[in-house]
C-alpha cells in the first residue's frame, strides 16, 4: 500500500538561458530584450530570487515552488473511516486515539466489562492481603544484617504464596477481560457495536486456548529467568553474585524481546482463530521487521498508564491513610504489618476506577497494534471496509470481525 503522503513532480533540469529558477538570464551583452544597459548591475544569484513579500510566482511547467499542493490528499483518495481509526497505516498517536474513542463511543459495553472485572480482582486482593498473607514478625533491632535481608526474603515469599490465589483470580478475570474487548473493538473498526452479550458468545469459545497461550508465555518467561540466574546461584561467591548479575540483566532483555515478539499472539489467536502454537508464530511473522516500532508503542502506552494510575492512586491512598491512621502508625512503629479495613477499601476503589480505564486502553492498543501491521504487510484495509459495507470494495463478508 503506498503510504506517501502524496505525487510531486520532479523538476526538470534548468533549460538554456535559465538559471533554475524559472527566470530568464542574459547570456549576451543584447538579447531579445534590448541592449545589456537596461540590465542592472546588481543581480540576485543564480537560484536564489524569491518574489517580493505577498506575491506568488506564477506557476512553471516542471518547477517545484515548494509550496503544497491546493489538495492535501493530492494523488490519492481520503483512507475511509467507518469506525474509530482510518482504514490505513496508522501512526502512533492515532492507535491511543483509537484506544479512547472506542471507550468513549461504546462506553457502555466497554465500562460493563472493565469495571466488573476489577471489582472481582480488587475483592480477591483485598480478601487474600487481609486473610491470606501472613504476618511478618517485626524486625528485631539486634539482627545483623544477614539477618534482616534472611528475613524480608522470607516475608515476601510468604506474601507471594499468600496471594497466589488473588493472583490466579486476577489472570483469569483479565483474559476473559482482554478477550471480551478484543470482540469490542474488533467491531468498532468497522464500526459496528457488540453487546456484552455479542461479545461473550464470540469470545467464549476461545478462552481456553487464550488461558493456555497466557500459560505458555509465563513459563517461557521464568524459563528465560531460570536459565539467566542459574549459573551464578550455582557457582555462589563473588563470581556467582557477578554472574547473577549480568544473567539478570540478560534475562531481563530476552524476556522483553520475546514479549514484543509474540505481544500479537493475543488478538491473532481470538480473530484469526488459530491455534497457541500457530498464534505465536503469527505473531512473530507480524512482528518482524517493525520490533522497535511496536516496542516503542507498547511502552509509551505502559508510561501513561502507570502515570494516570499514579494520579488516581495517591489520592486514595493518602485518603486511606487518613482514615486508618492506627494501622500507619503500625506499621511506622513496627508493631503492625498489615493496613486495617479502612485503608484496604479506600485503596481497592482507588483500584477500580484505575483498572477499569488501563484495561481497554491496553487491551485497545494491541488489537490496532495488530490490525496496523496487518494492514501494513497484507492489506487488510481492503477487508475491513468490504467488512463495514462500504460502497465500492465488493460485497459485504458474513463475518464482522477483523480476523480473515
């Protein structure tokens, strides 16, 4: 697909007796014009005239005044805009635009999905920091520093396996979550709005596969983290505590290449509807050739998110605060480890309003990530405006959904 932004002809080499500008040069001492006394002394060089301030140099054949043509879109027709983003190579501030308007436009759907979803992860949170986690003894004040470090790794390992239930109710929440949306805005393209009813039904069959693709990808990660961690937690000593290092540090860096590597997998496997297997492998051939771009976009969306999750956070947390005040005083003192009530609740809506925002604007930028670099390499444009009825591209396809 050609994405110039439009036709210039070329300008042709300067004729005899022209110096490029389009303006006629004495070669002679008398020409045409009279004898060379007429001519003043004091010329312009060559290629450099300009007309006076407010005119306009009248048009010339082959020359460009570097001026933009009367048409923007000179050279091709408007990209046609049935839903929430033109069906064309998108930039990176029309997929965020995309993102909000799909929330903005069918907001009732979308808020129906989001909010139900973080107020079932913000409960199993909340239950599992009050019930599950265990309380941390205080720190004695004559344990050596081994000692501390021995036991802050202790009480956050027992802080992870008291969460774990929290956390498995999280990832289930956010696919169904991701998968219902991805429908969502699938149908905005083009467009056309899904009910929460719509959207489950397409959805529902693919949440298996979706959960074993979620899977797969935490067990490569730990995988990659294993194998970087794991010679220097062998060796031991300085040596080790060395290794572990640079292995953290390349563990970390092949960890973020696989995650932009296969970050389409998601919505290839719940439009195209292919298997986990064959959906990674998709989303590697999508990604290849645009892994920077992609990154690029993926982590400014991360920046605002967790920017806007700052600005409704800190308010509700200083409010929780406030409210419980004996169990910050705890934990400042050391009796305590644990926030009462008060502050859990606060926070956990404070957590609500965030999530139920960051989720289809995240779930929003992968599924336009995805459909981008399909238009980009397969023209998918073309599908997408048969799929929105438009006049022109054929008839309308039976599916309404982005995938082929």
């Amino acid at each position: 697909m050609n994405d110039t932004p439009g036709w210039t002809s070329p300008g042709s080499a300067p004729s005899d007796g022209q110096d490029g500008s389009g303006i006629p040069r004495p070669t002679t001492p008398a020409d045409a014009n009279g004898p060379a006394s007429q001519w003043s002394k004091d010329q312009p060089p060559a290629g450099q005239w300009s007309p006076p301030t407010g005119q306009t140099p009248p048009p010339t054949p082959g020359r460009n005044w570097g001026a933009p043509p009367p048409n923007p879109h000179w050279g091709r027709p408007p990209a046609a805009k049935p839903g929430v983003i033109p069906l064309r190579p998108l930039g990176m501030g029309e997929i965020l635009d995309g993102s909000v308007k799909t929330l903005r436009t069918y907001w009732r759907t979308v808020l129906s999905i989001s909010v139900t979803v973080a107020v079932i992860s913000q409960i199993a949170s909340l239950l599992g920091q009050r019930y599950l986690v265990p309380t941390t003894p205080a720190l004695s004040p004559d344990a050596t520093p081994a000692e501390q470090l021995e036991q802050s790794l202790q009480a956050a390992q027992d802080s992870l396996i008291g969460l774990g239930p929290a956390l498995l109710v999280t990832l289930v929440t956010s696919l169904v979550s991701a998968a219902l949306l991805t429908v969502v805005i699938s149908r905005a393209i083009v467009g056309r709005p899904a009910s929460l009813g719509d959207a489950w039904r397409e959805a529902r069959p693919r949440l298996l596969q979706l959960l074993g693709l979620t899977l797969l990808m935490v067990a490569l990660s730990l995988a990659v983290i294993a194998v970087g961690l794991l010679p220097g937690l062998l060796i031991g000593g300085p040596v080790g505590v060395a290794l572990i290092v640079l292995g953290g540090f390349g563990a970390m860096a092949a960890g973020v290449w696989l995650l932009i590597r296969y970050s389409l997998a998601s919505p290839a496997l719940m439009l195209e509807r292919q298997g986990v297997v064959s959906s990674l492998k998709r989303s590697a051939k999508l990604v290849q050739g645009s892994w920077w771009r992609i990154f690029g976009i993926t982590l400014l969306t991360q920046l605002l998110i967790f920017i806007f999750t700052m600005i409704i956070a800190i308010p509700f947390t200083i409010v929780g605060i406030a409210i419980d005040g004996d169990g910050f005083s705890g934990l400042l003192s050391g009796s305590s480890t644990a926030f009462g009530w008060p502050f859990l609740i606060v926070t956990g809506i404070g957590g609500v309003i965030t999530s139920a925002v960051t989720y289809p604007i995240s779930a929003g930028v992968t599924v336009l990530l995805y459909v981008d670099q399909r238009i980009r390499r397969e023209a998918l444009d073309l599908e997408l405006a048969r799929a929105a009825g438009l006049p022109g591209y054929g008839p309308t396809p039976g599916n309404e959904t982005v995938g082929g």
